[in-house]
C-alpha cells in the first residue's frame, strides 16, 4: 500500500509556487534594483525568506518523491527546479499531474482489494452457513 495521499502533493504544489514566486522576485526585482539602482533594501529580506522557503521546498520535495516512489534521478530533478526562474511553475505542474494519477492508481488498488475482500468473506460466510452443524452427543 502507497503512503502517497493528496496532502503531500498539496504542500508539494504550495511550496513549489512559492519557491518559485520568491525566485521571480529575487531575480526580477531585487537583483535589478541592486544593480542599477543600488538599492539593497530588499536585497537581505527577500534572499532570507527564498533561502528558507528553498530548503522547505527540498525536504517537502523529498517527502512527495519517496511517497510516490519516484527514481532518484526524477527526485534530483525535482529537488533543482526551485533554483531556476519558471521552471519551478513549469514543472509543478508535471509533477502534480503525475503524481496525481498515480495516487488515483493507489486508491483504485485498494478499492478493489478491498472489495475482493469482502466478496470473499461474504463467500466464506455463505458456504459457512451451507454446511451441517455436527450431531451433539451427550
């Protein structure tokens, strides 16, 4: 049974955005400002906030890789995109599509082997009740 549930994908796609947002920024607006303006007033603020949503964004990365068994390859991939600006929105969204199907996979699974279960009981239950009680000596 996957430990894959719609939660991790959600802090997945929650982190990504913002990791992604936050590069935006940086590499948009600070990083000009700083150069051309030489204003480093957002400078500190904004790399802080991106350094930290960053290394959430791996360990939240990481989680959604091993729960849904992704190779290490695709979880390295995965891992580097919040590093380059529109990649990480890009790819965002072909992680959750996938992700998604494959947690829609593990809830059909289980579902019918849930459902094998039961018909199996009910049979077990009914050929139970078709069988003659012993004779009681006493």
């Amino acid at each position: 049974m996957t430990t894959l549930t719609s939660g991790a994908i959600t802090r997945y796609r929650v982190m990504a955005l913002f990791t992604g947002t936050m590069l935006l920024l940086l590499t948009f607006v600070v990083i000009p400002l700083q150069l051309w303006a030489h204003n480093k007033t957002l400078e500190k603020p904004v790399s802080i906030v991106h350094g930290y949503g960053y290394m959430v964004y791996l360990v939240v990365a990481l989680d959604l890789c091993l729960r849904a068994r992704y190779k290490p390859v695709r979880t390295i991939l995965i891992m580097l995109v919040g590093v380059v600006p529109f990649l990480a929105f890009y790819y965002e969204r072909i992680v959750v599509r996938d992700t998604q199907k494959l947690l829609t996979e593990a809830e059909e699974r289980a579902a019918a082997k849930k459902a094998k279960a039961a018909a199996k009981a009910v049979r077990a239950g009914a050929a139970k009740e078709s069988q003659p009680e012993p004779a009681r000596v006493d």
